[in-house]
C-alpha cells in the first residue's frame, strides 16, 4: 500500500493573466482529513479541480495510491476512486434527488432506467447517511441546505477513496453541520482520506488532521492541525497578522427609517413586526428555514405578502418589485448568488454597476464609463478583489471574490436601507475583517442595516440589536447587552 492516498507534485496552472497555481505539492494519507487553506484567490478549487479531472495541469504530476494518473475527464477521476463536493451546487433542478445522484449510471432493465431500482439504491445510500430526503422530490424544490445533503450523498455514492469537499458547510447550519462531520468521520474510520477546503477556522479545528496553506497559488506550509494555533493559522494564510476582527464603532443611531407591521405570508411567516433605524445594524439570527431570508425577500419586492404594512422614513410604502424597492432607497445582498445576484456571463464591471447605471447616467442619456470605471476600480482595490482586470467574466472568479464583487455593487448603490443576507458566507477572514468594517462605516454614514447570519459570533459582534426568528416567527429582539450565544440559540430553538 502506498504511503498517500493522493499525491500532486509540482502543479502549475496558469489562465489567461492568472498564475492561479504556480508549482504547489499536497499529500494526503489515507485515513485522514487534509484540509485545504488559503485566501479567496489562493487557488483551492482550481487545485481540486486538477485532481478531478476537470482541468489539466500545465505542469506537475499527480498520483493516485503511488500510481501516476493522468485525467482526461472527470468520469476518469471518479473510476480512478476521487469524487467531489463543488463549491457551487451542480445539480440539475429538474430532475429529483435520486435521478441526480446517480445520473449518467442508472440502473437499467430492458434499455429503460428502473425507477424502482434507482429509487431503492437512493433509499440505501440516504438511510446509510441518515439523511431524511425523499428520493422522488424535484431537487429545484428544495433549500440550499438540503440541496448541498444531496450533493455531499452524490460525492459519497461513488464509493471513492478520496473525496474532496470544497467548502461543503457554506450552506448548513450548526446541526446539518454536526451531522456531516459524523459522515466525515465514519468516512475516515473507513480509511478514506478526505480533502476539506473551508474558511471556518472551527471547522478546521474541530473535523481536520492536517493542513496545507496556499497563498498567491503557491504551497506555503503543511502540518498536523494540533500544531497551529487560530492565530498561526491566519498569519500564515493572510502573511500578516490581523488583530482586531469586528471593529469598534459607536454609530449614532437616528429615526425609524423602516417599519415592519403585521407582515404575514401565509405557510411562510407570521406576525412580523420589527423597525430599524438610521445607522443601526440589527442582526437577524436564526436556524435554516426560519424564515428569514423569506421575510427579507417580501421586504425587497420578490415575493407578495399577504397581509401587513411596510412603512419607510414613516410613509406607508408598496413594494411590488424590487425596482420599486431599489427606487425605495433599498439594496439587497442575496444569499443565493447565483439564482438572484450575479449574472454570470457579465464582467466584473458589469456586475457591479448594473444596479446603478440611473447613477452614471446624466439628463441627456449619456453614461458615464469613465466614473463607472473608476469606482469599479476604487471598490476592487477597497476589498482586494483578486481579478486580472474588470472586464474578467465574473464565471472566471474565485467564489469568495464573486461574493465581493456583489458587496461591491450594493456599496455602490448607496442605499438608506441595507439587507445583507449572509454576507460573509466563503469569504477568507482577511477579507471578512474589510466586510466588517465597511459595513460599520456604512453605519457611521446613517444606512440603517439588516443583516441576516448563522455565524453567532458574527451577529454578536456586529449588532446593535438582534432579531431571532423560529418557523416563521419573531421569538426575541435582543439589545447589545442581552444578546448572548446561549439566549440566541434558545431562541432560535424555542
Ligand atoms: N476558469 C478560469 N479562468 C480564469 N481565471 C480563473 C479560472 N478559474 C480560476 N481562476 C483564477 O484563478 C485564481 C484561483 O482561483 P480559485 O477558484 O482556485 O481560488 P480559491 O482558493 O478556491 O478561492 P475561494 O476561497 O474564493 O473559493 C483566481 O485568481 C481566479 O480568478
Ligand atoms: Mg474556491
């Protein structure tokens, strides 16, 4: 048997102005979890999507139980015992949960899928992962976090000997979180080895045995976890220290700018009442299916509420769409960038004006590139958006810098009312303390803010009040000074 379950040597792989991996090594033994750190940029997923088959180094070799292996496709990949759990969601939302995890290898009777059989090797594999899913629902139907349970059931089906799980939790809340450590570590007492990229330092502590950092595509070191420390850990990833993580602030807070009454949506939520006020951040906590972002979506105008009124600077308000709401003075940060934020095939410049073109435009029609351009460029620099130049395809961009780009764009509309709805999800801890503190300033600068999260010490840090919700309902309102892990948590779990 081979000292690694997986070995890449001197692996280099360049884009069209990018060294996205200049000359990197892993190693990673059978079982154990290796987990993968780096910055937003640093060239994780481009590694792993080397080891899968879906990029061809440059340069390098890998190694397969000491076999060297040279992918043509990802098919090659999976038959050669490596499977993958994307940092994007890959599935196919027309189909249903068991025609995604076995697509392309059906169980097949005379020349025709057999749903029987396929629904009961679904029913198998789910029960063995304790994921209660039923195999015939459309996947389209389902929430993110069930849609990443099916991901993570696919990437285990293969039976493969190393799996990659490429920021799997960015999802999930605590519990779906415990739940697939216990899938990670029945995984490893099996001997496979897993590849862990995440940006949640107690994750890495808590699930991980070893550790390669990655900075600017290169290989910066490797050791047994219990050897780092959070702060050696962040030091060597960001090749600097960083101290202070939420920064102090102590924004006046002004008048009601807006004005939750009676909100219902029916089956949805119920009875919300809340108000916020200039240069407030309150905080919206809660577990996955709360109704949270549900409640912000009504607010924005994507979705109709049933009964309730939205009041704004004290002004009955109808939000019908979300160009009312954005005329409004709203601005919106989804959590599901690809569905509702990021259009994909546009450039980074694109992406970041197109809510605010009414800002460039003067009377007569013009628009103003060479403004739009300039703040494009100022806002790249503010957040050290890692991007060869704006006219990059936003496609081509690490996750967490197409998460930065969407902040950017929402910084740039200058909003009165600010919804952020996990704001900081796969974003490195460098970059998270320059989210923080624009947010603080935005703020300072009277934009009333609400930001929605599932990391406590986030909410806790930056709040000035906190908003918990359960199925639907607001259980508690919290002040700075009540608001602890322990009365969120029960609230949340009321
Ligand atoms: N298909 C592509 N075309 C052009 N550039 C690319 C492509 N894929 C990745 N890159 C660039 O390669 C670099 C490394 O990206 P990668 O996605 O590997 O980062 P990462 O470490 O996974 O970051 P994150 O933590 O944000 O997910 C980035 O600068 C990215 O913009
Ligand atoms: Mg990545």
């Amino acid at each position: 048997m081979a000292a690694y379950a997986l070995e890449a040597e001197g692996i280099s792989k360049f884009f069209p102005g990018v060294k996205a991996l200049n000359n990197v090594s892993l190693r990673v033994r059978s079982g154990t979890v290796h987990a993968l750190m780096g910055e937003n940029g640093a060239g994780k997923s481009t590694l792993m999507k080397c080891l899968i088959g879906i990029y061809r180094p440059d340069h390098g070799v890998i190694r397969v139980n000491g076999v060297p292996v040279n992918f043509q496709d990802t098919l090659d990949a999976l038959r050669c015992g490596i499977s993958m759990i994307h940092q994007e969601l890959n599935l196919v939302p027309e189909m249903t949960v068991a025609e995604n995890i076995w697509l392309g290898r059906e169980p097949i009777k005379y020349g025709l899928v057999d749903h029987g059989k396929l629904h009961a090797i679904t029913r198998v594999l789910l029960s063995k992962l304790n994921i209660r899913l039923a195999p015939d629902r459309l996947v389209g139907e389902l929430s993110i976090a069930a849609q990443q349970m099916v991901e993570i059931a696919k990437a285990v089906s293969w039976n493969a000997d190393v799996v990659i799980m490429d920021e799997p939790t960015s999802a999930l809340t605590e519990g779906e979180v415990a739940h697939l450590f216990t899938i990670i570590r029945d995984l490893r007492a099996q001997g496979k080895a897993i590849i862990y990229i995440s940006h949640k330092m107690d994750e890495i502590f808590a699930i991980t045995d070893e550790v390669s950092i990655f900075r600017d595509g290169a290989w910066v070191g490797s050791d047994h976890t219990t050897r780092f420390t959070r702060q050696s850990l962040i030091t060597q990833m960001v090749g600097r220290e960083l101290t202070q993580l939420f920064p102090k602030f102590n924004n006046a807070i002004g008048e009601e700018v807006l004005t939750v009454r009676n909100l219902s949506r029916h089956a949805v939520f119920h009875d919300i009442n809340f108000s916020v006020r200039r240069g407030e951040i309150l905080g919206v906590a809660g577990l996955v299916g709360a109704g949270r972002s549900e409640v912000m979506e009504s607010l924005f105008g994507m979705s109709a509420i049933d009964s309730g009124e939205i009041l704004i600077d004290g002004v009955l308000t109808r939000i019908d769409s979300p160009s009312t709401a954005i005329d409004k003075g709203m601005a919106f940060l989804t959590e599901d960038r690809k569905k509702s934020g990021l259009f994909l095939v546009l450039s980074v410049l694109e992406n970041m004006s197109i809510v605010n073109m009414a800002q460039y435009s003067s009377k007569v029609g013009f628009i103003s590139h060479v403004q739009m351009a300039k703040d494009c460029m100022a806002q790249i620099q503010r957040l050290n958006i890692k991007t060869p130049t704006m006219d990059q395809i936003i496609n081509n961009l690490s996750g967490g810098n197409q998460q930065k780009v969407l902040i950017a764009r929402w910084l740039l509309a200058q909003p009165k009312i600010l919804i952020l709805d996990e704001p900081t999800r796969g974003i490195d801890v460098g970059a998270k303390a320059e989210i923080y503190r624009l947010i603080s300033e935005l703020a300072n600068r009277g934009v009333a803010i609400i930001m929605i999260s599932s990391e406590l010490p986030e909410i806790i840090g930056m709040s000035d009040r906190v908003m918990v919700m359960h199925e639907g309902r607001i259980t508690g309102i919290l002040n700075k000074e009540q608001a602890s892990q322990e009365t969120i948590m029960s609230l949340a779990s009321e």
